[in-house]
C-alpha cells in the first residue's frame, strides 16, 4: 500500500508499537499501510458513517492477506473504552471537529499515549485548544501535495508529559512552534504564499471606505505583521550561516 504525500507524513508520526485507532478512516489506507509494515499490531478503522468503513472492507481484501484491522462505526472516540488504543489518528477534518471530539471523550483520551492530529482549517484555534487543555505538542509536520499545504502534529495528552509548554505566542500559534524552530521548508513557501496573497488583498483595498472594509483592512495588517514574525525565524538562520 503506498500513501498520498499527505497521509504519509501522518503515518510516519506514529510511534512503532503503538496500538491505534484511525478516526474518520475513509478507505481505510493508513490502517493497511501501519499494519503491512509491522508499524502497528492493531489498528481500529473507525467512521461515522457506513460507506467508508465499508470501502475500507473492500481495500482490506484487496490486499489478499490478513490484517489485523477491526472496523467500527463511531462517532469520533465514543466507541472506544479507556485503554484500548494507545494511539489515535484524527486527520483530514476541520479544526473544529478535531477539538469537539478531544473534548467528547476525556476518559479515552486521558490513556491515550499521543494523538497524531491533521487539521484542515483553523490551526491557531486548534493550537490554543491543546494548550488550554495542557496537551503537549511533540512534533510537528507539514507537506505541500497537489497545490495545498498541510500541518500536521503529534501530541501527548494533559499529564504524560513532567513538563508542561509554556505559553505560545500567537505567531507559534499560528504557524506552529516547531515548524517555526525548525525552519520547516514547506512552512516557508507557505508563508512567502500567504504574504503575496495578504498584500494583494489589502493592495485592492486601497481607497475603498467603509466599516467592512477598515475591519478587514485591519485584519489582514495583524495577519501580515505575524507573517513578518515568523519569516524572522528564517532570517536568524541567515545570519547564522553568515548570509545575510
């Protein structure tokens, strides 16, 4: 079995050994991939709904073999029982739903030993989540597939880890502590990205007026001055080389 780029990066943050649940598993591809290779000695392929637990059936037999894959169809985490996962994938979802089904099952995530989670959209929410809830962030990814970025992070839940992060700051938030220590290529050509886009915006803004368009003209200046930030992280790299 051989994974988009995305889904790839997801699997390779899992730690070898782990006993996993797969939530919202789609064709089931990464619980093929993690047990084919020995990564994990069971994976859970769980879906809300039955038509991708059953394409994930389908690609199971596809592989001619045995696997030791169990599907089940659950609403997030609430078919599982404390402990009976040491890991657990939720990825390819809104950030929204990624925080709503941490937050849905406490008992099950409190045994957990990390949880690989893959946002689609709001990151920074995402990111004060855990931080507020005192997960700690691991590591971190991101991949660039087919014209869209993707973070990804690995995380231990509130009490595995003796120290507790300090604060992020809002540029950390935004773009990801580690990405940004890192000087993560792909963070970088997202940022240079999202700086052209910003600045066009606010170029097509100009001379406009009116309450909307001041809110939204400030906005993109606060988004800009955390682009600026965390391109800072890059510069000091430069300097460091002597490159600069």
């Amino acid at each position: 079995m051989e994974l988009s780029k995305r889904l790839q990066a997801v699997a390779d943050l899992v730690t070898q050994g782990s006993t996993l649940a797969d939530v919202g598993c789609d064709h089931g591809y990464i619980a093929i991939y993690l047990t084919e290779r020995g990564i994990c000695p069971h994976v859970i392929a769980m879906d809300v709904n039955a038509g991708p637990l059953e394409r994930a059936r389908q690609h199971i037999i596809e592989q001619r073999k045995e696997l030791p894959i169990r599907l089940i169809l659950s609403d997030g985490l609430r078919a599982l029982t404390p402990g009976m996962v040491q890991s657990v994938i939720i990825a390819g979802m809104g950030g929204g739903l990624v925080q709503r089904i941490l937050s849905d099952s406490p008992a099950v995530v409190g045994e957990l030993k990390e949880c690989i989670l893959q946002p689609q959209s709001e990151l920074y929410k995402v990111r004060a989540f855990l931080m507020q809830e005192g997960f700690s962030v691991i590591a971190e990814d991101m991949v660039l597939e087919d014209g869209k970025y993707y973070p990804m992070m690995k995380v231990t839940p509130p009490g595995r880890m003796k120290t507790k992060e300090s604060d992020w700051t809002p540029c950390e938030l935004q773009y990801g502590r580690r990405l940004l220590k890192q000087r993560h290529p792909v963070l970088l050509s997202y940022l240079k990205k999202e700086k052209a886009i910003k600045e066009q915006v606010l170029l097509s803004l100009e001379g406009k007026m009116g309450e909307h368009i001041e809110k939204r003209r400030s906005e993109l200046e606060e988004e800009l001055l955390l682009v600026e930030e965390a391109f800072t992280y890059y510069s000091e790299k430069k300097e460091e080389s002597g490159c600069l």
